[in-house]
C-alpha cells in the first residue's frame, strides 16, 4: 500500500535520478545524497555550513528540492528525512561546500515558497557534537576515560563525567568532539565496542539531558573526594522545566508554539494515571502522539500538567534526533 502514496512524485524522481544519474542512499529514516558527492576532492566541508530546511510539503522530494538549492552553491551532501510510508518528514538538510553558500541558502529560500501557498523555514543547522555515555563504573576518572578515548577515537576536545541519572552506582560521561563528523565516527565505534570491561549505553545528548547538566559541569578547582565516592562528579540538580525548553527549541527553529492535547484514560487505585497526549507543533507536519503514567498526590490533583510535562520531554528526545 505505500507504493500508492504519492505515486506520481514518486515516479517523478525515479525518472530524474535516471536522467541525471545521481544516486541516492536511503538509511536510518533519511534519504541522502553525497558526502561527499561525485568529484569531490579534499575534506569535508567546516562545521557552519549546513542548514535545516522545514516546513516542507510532504509529497516533494529530491527532483525538486536539490536542484532548488544547488542553485545557490556547491552542495557536499543533501538529507532528507522520510517516512515509512515514502512521503518526507516535513524538513531536511543541505551541507554547502563553503559558509557562503550557507548564507546564499539563508538569504535565498527562508520563507521561499516552494509550492504556491507553502512558505518553507530556511536557518542554520546547529551540529551536533556531543554524545552521552551512561553506565560507566565509578571507579573510572576522567584522565582515564578522555586517554582511552583518544586511542580509539578522533577530534576529542572535553570530557565530563557526571553522576548518571538513570543507574545507580554508575557514572555518564559527556563526550565533545571537534565536528559532527568526529562525534557521529566516535558514536559508531563506541557503540560497536567497549571502553575496557565497561558496558555503556552511547547516544547523542539530548536537549533534556543538556538542560539538565548544563550548570553543573566539572570544574577542576571544585574536585574533591566525598564520603569515598569518586572526585569530580557532581550531583544532577532538578530538571529545568521541560515545557520552556520545548518552547525555546521550537523558536529556535521557526517551528512555532507547541500545543499539548491530554485525556486520562485509565486511573489506578495506587494514585497512576495515564494518559493520552498529542503534541501539534506548527512546523512539524505530523503531530507527536503516545501514552504516559503520571502519579496522582491528591484528591484534586488531575494530573494533566505532568502529563504534558513527560510528553515535553518525549518530544525534545525526538526533535533533537531531528535537529
């Protein structure tokens, strides 16, 4: 059935890869062309250089929209994220050769309709280049973490160690590499391997988990040994409230102001409720939807904030996979 969606365009851009011989790689939820792309010489282009493209139509792809902004600059690379059902997941990203043809990108197509009543968001891609890595023994320091690292990895710059939040007796590490590049090949080899006789759980840090250790980053004039316990691994204060970190990331990103939906449909008689919620966010073309168990602590107490706090949540884990 999802060979009928979009039959058209789809057939459209079987056609345009076969004229102009470009080839397209799908992995992972993402439809990619090049990095690098055919004839390039030398390394990949500095970070700066990407933008994210949003509030695209879902039924455009390829044909259209990498002729639309080669015309601005030498492309490296073109990605652009996809359903199951073969119809685009309303944003995508293209990587220019230089800065310029970033600013030329900006310049040209923010606001640019695309389609005659469809306004697509044009900005600058913020690169990810920090990993999370939960599960570490306590007993590991970070001069001990950041040399074994350096032996299987490259572009290193910081590593901090935090108490994690999710194990007990157990340490996270966030990891900052030198580019996207470096992070996503340090990603793959830590994920594939282990540090010693540690296994760890290895993933891109999140904006929740960003917001939540941001102000308590290791700081070597602090260090100091308590109760035993390993030196210079802070305690995690409360989490900053998830709603306003979802807010200000979908400013960030001209996704426009969220708006949460929630209905309790289960209540059990140990104070858990559950809850459906739904999440529309403007600039995203499909609304964020799923369950979640919120505890009751009092006779009028219905729960509905919380449960649109942990959906908050949910959904930064999952745009900051996108973002």
């Amino acid at each position: 059935w999802t060979s009928s969606i979009n039959q058209a365009n789809k057939m459209a851009l079987l056609a345009w890869t076969k004229e102009t011989g470009i080839s397209l790689v799908q992995i992972n939820g993402q439809r990619r062309y090049g990095g690098p792309p055919p004839g390039w010489v030398g390394n990949p282009p500095p970070a700066g250089t990407e933008v994210f493209i949003g509030k695209l139509p879902q039924d455009v792809y390829e044909n259209v929209l990498i002729p639309l902004f080669q015309s601005v600059g030498k492309l490296y690379e073109f990605r652009l994220m996809m359903t199951f059902s073969g119809l685009n997941r309303g944003f995508a990203y293209a990587k220019y050769s230089s800065r310029r043809g970033a600013k030329n990108a900006i310049a040209t197509f923010h606001n640019f309709e695309v389609r005659k009543g469809h306004a697509i968001v044009v900005c600058k891609s913020t690169e990810k280049c920090e990993l999370s890595v939960d599960g570490l023994a306590t007993s590991v320091s970070r001069q001990e973490l950041e040399a074994m690292l350096r032996r299987v990895t490259e572009g290193i710059l910081r590593v901090t160690l935090y108490r994690s939040p999710c194990r007990k007796q157990a340490q996270l590490a966030v990891l900052k590499y030198s580019s996207h590049q470096a992070a996503a090949m340090a990603k793959k080899t830590l994920m594939e391997g282990r540090l010693g006789e540690v296994e760890m759980r290895v993933d891109w840090l999140k904006p929740d988990l960003k917001q939540k250790l941001q102000l308590h980053e290791e700081k070597p004039s602090s260090r100091r040994a308590q109760g035993g316990k390993h030196p210079g691994v802070p305690k995690l204060a409360p989490l900053s409230p998830a709603l306003d970190c979802l807010n200000a990331l979908c400013q960030r990103q001209y996704l426009g102001t969220p708006l949460f939906l929630t209905k309790c449909i289960q209540e059990n008689s140990n104070g858990w409720l559950r809850f459906w919620c739904r999440v529309v966010i403007p600039g995203c073309p499909v609304p964020f939807s799923g369950f979640t168990w919120v505890r009751q602590d009092g006779p009028c107490w219905r729960g509905h904030e919380e449960a649109k706090v942990a959906v908050a949540l949910q959904v930064l884990q999952r745009l900051g996979e996108s973002l």
